[in-house]
C-alpha cells in the first residue's frame, strides 16, 4: 500500500486542498491530510475545529484519514513510517518556502521525500485568507472553499445561518417564513426572512443604478420592447405571460438577472445575524442551492389546497393551471436539491407538508429540527 502525508493549517480547508488531495489520491492508496500549527501564524478556528471541518469536508474520500498535529510534519511521518511528504504549490513564494521546509524535513535526516503539486490555474487565487476576507464583507465564497467550511464561516465570521424556503406557487413558502421569524423571536432568536422574488421585482420596477438600467433594456430588447414603460421600468405581468410560456425562455431570463439579483442579495444578507430565511420559488430551477449551503426548507401543499390558495390571489383557473404545468414539480425540486447535496457532500433537506390549516406544532417542530442541524442556540 503507497501512503503519503499532506500537511498544511486548514484555516479552513479550501477548494484547492481538495483538488490537491483527489489528485494525490490518483497516485497513493491511502492519504493522511494533517492540519498542522504553525507558530508564526494566528488562527481563526483552533486546531481542532480546524481538523474537524477537514474531516467533514473530506468524509466522503474513504481513503483520506484527518489528523492534528503539532511540531515537525516529517517528524510525524517518520513515527507513522510514511515515505512521502505531498506539498502544494501556487506561485513562486509557495515554491521558495516549500523548497525550504523539504530541505529543512531532509536535514533530519529521516528518509522522507516531497512531492509538490502545482496548483490548477483557476485555483492559484485561492486561499483560506480570502475566502475570510470575502466573508467579512459578505462576499461569495462557495467557489473558495467547500460548504460545510462556508457554512462555519458564515456563522463565526458573520452569526449568519442561512436556509433557503423553497416550493411550487401557492404551497404557502411566505407564510411559513413568517411563522417560522416569529416563533423564533419569541423563543429570542434573531430571524430574517429575506424575500428573494422580491428583489427581482426592485430590479425591474425600482432601481435607478446603471446596472439595472442596462439589464432592463436587454430584457425589453430580448422579449419586447413594448414591455418598458416611458421611465424604463418593466411591465411585469406583461413579463410573466412571455417568459412562463416556455421554460426555455424562463431560464433566458434567470440568467440576465441572475448576477444582478445576487449583488442586491448580497447586501440585503450584509450586517444581519442570525437565521436568515431565502424565500425564493427558484433556488434549485436557477442553481442558487449553493448560497444556503444545500439547507432547503421544500414547502409542498395538496393540488386543491394550492389552487384555492393562487384563485384568493387573483388568478384565474386557465393560467393557474398553465404556470403550474411549466414550473418545476415538489419531486422536481427535490430530486435537484438532494443532486445538489450529493455532489457538494453537505446540506440537510427538511420537506413541509403546509396543507393543513392549524400547523402550528409542524412548524415549532420544523424550527427545532433546524436550530439542531445548525447548532443556534436555543
């Protein structure tokens, strides 16, 4: 069995570790990942956090085993008899320092070798420093590092714990955000709700930034121009009849205001602690999924319960049973957000049956099952 050991501080463990260690893992059976101390650096997380968000990160690599560590790595390789040191390398001053730690690894001389990695190029920028920085000033960071490291951040860096409400029309999402802010508050717990939808509609109907200006246009050149009023606003029932004719021309539309809508998310999510609700009808048809860290409340109702809930709001049974036909079903949500979950190694999904009238305990129990799958406090 070929072994080796890759060291580093895990401050958190980031996207490009991982990368490093799939790729160490095409050449050694087994791998141990130590998240080491070194003591001219000041950590955020201690040492055990720290080998704990590895290890949550990496238990889905059965041939990776995390440990912590103190001192020399090679001094820890040689006790354990592994041979091989994995270091990684982004840039020059990477390669100038790790040139010097194998050096100073093979002056003990204790028979172990380094094998450095270069980094992928659209990974050199990487660095748990980074994704810290970004998180300060609420800036994305799932491309920097895994979610259940995003999720610790946003918690330590932020007191952020975000869930994402989600389910067809009419199942109820926005009344069971409320309740949820509410039984919160009275229980003490700080609770946003942060209606998504909402949102879009400033960017069509509000915002005067060039930005939005420029995006409004695209949109009246891409499905009309008719659909722009005389101070450049969209018209967006006249919006709705075009774009939920097809899903094609939907997703059109998602992605023109998809990077808007997250710059205006960004700062509604900016100085607020606590849980903080996503109410959004699309996270999973846009793939937004990432922002809650895969945590997704899925609200469904019964077919009946949900016309009789869209005809109290207006619309009428032709269109009522044309946009539930072209949005995704609850099982399509679904079978997306647990893809999503699979594929990321993270996230919980909690589906809510909001077709009863009186749910008041479903929903106390709902809030408790997600204050103990994120740890607040309650």
């Amino acid at each position: 069995m070929k072994k080796a050991i890759y060291g580093f501080s895990g401050d958190p463990i980031t996207l490009g570790h991982l990368d490093l260690i799939e790729r160490a893992l095409a050449i050694f059976d087994e791998l141990v990942v130590g998240i080491g101390v070194n003591p001219a650096k000041k950590y955020f997380f201690n040492l055990e956090e720290r080998r704990q968000i590895a290890a949550a990160a990496l238990r889905y690599l059965p041939q990776v085993q995390v440990i912590a560590f103190r001192g020399l790595l090679v001094d820890y390789a040689y006790e354990q008899n592994i041979g091989t040191v994995i270091r990684g390398i982004r840039n020059s001053e990477d390669l100038n320092y790790e040139l010097m730690l194998h050096q100073v690894g093979e002056s003990q001389r204790q028979g172990i070798d380094t094998i450095f990695f270069p980094a992928k190029q659209d990974l050199m920028h990487i660095s748990s420093g980074a994704a810290k920085a970004l998180q300060l000033e609420q800036g994305l960071i799932h491309e920097y590092v895994p979610l259940f490291a995003k999720q610790q951040l946003e918690e330590r860096l932020s007191g952020q714990y975000l869930v994402a409400v989600t389910g067809e029309m009419g199942v109820g999402k926005s009344y069971l955000s409320q309740q949820l802010q509410r039984l919160g508050r009275e229980r003490g717990m700080e609770v946003h709700v942060i209606e998504v939808d909402k949102i879009g509609h400033a960017i069509l109907g509000q915002l005067e930034a060039p930005l939005y200006r420029k995006v409004r246009q695209a949109i009246g050149e891409r499905f009309g121009p008719t659909l722009l009023d005389e101070d450049g606003f969209i018209d967006r029932p006249a919006l709705g009849k075009i774009i939920f004719q097809h899903p094609d021309q939907l997703r059109e539309f998602n992605q023109m205001i998809y990077q808007p809508l997250l710059l205006q998310l960004r700062r509604e999510l900016y100085g607020k602690r606590g849980l903080l609700l996503l109410d959004t009808a699309l996270i999973s048809e846009t793939g937004m999924n990432y922002l809650s860290n895969n945590n997704v409340i899925l609200v469904e109702a019964d077919r009946e319960t949900q016309r009789q809930r869209l005809l109290q709001r207006g619309y009428q049974p032709p269109q009522i049973t044309h946009r539930l036909s072209t949005q995704y079903t609850a099982d399509r949500k679904r079978a997306y957000l647990l893809q999503g979950i699979r594929q990321s190694h993270h996230g919980q999904l909690w589906s809510f049956d909001n077709s009863p009238v009186n749910n008041l305990p479903a929903i106390e129990k709902l809030l408790d099952e997600v204050s103990d799958y994120l740890g607040i406090k309650r």
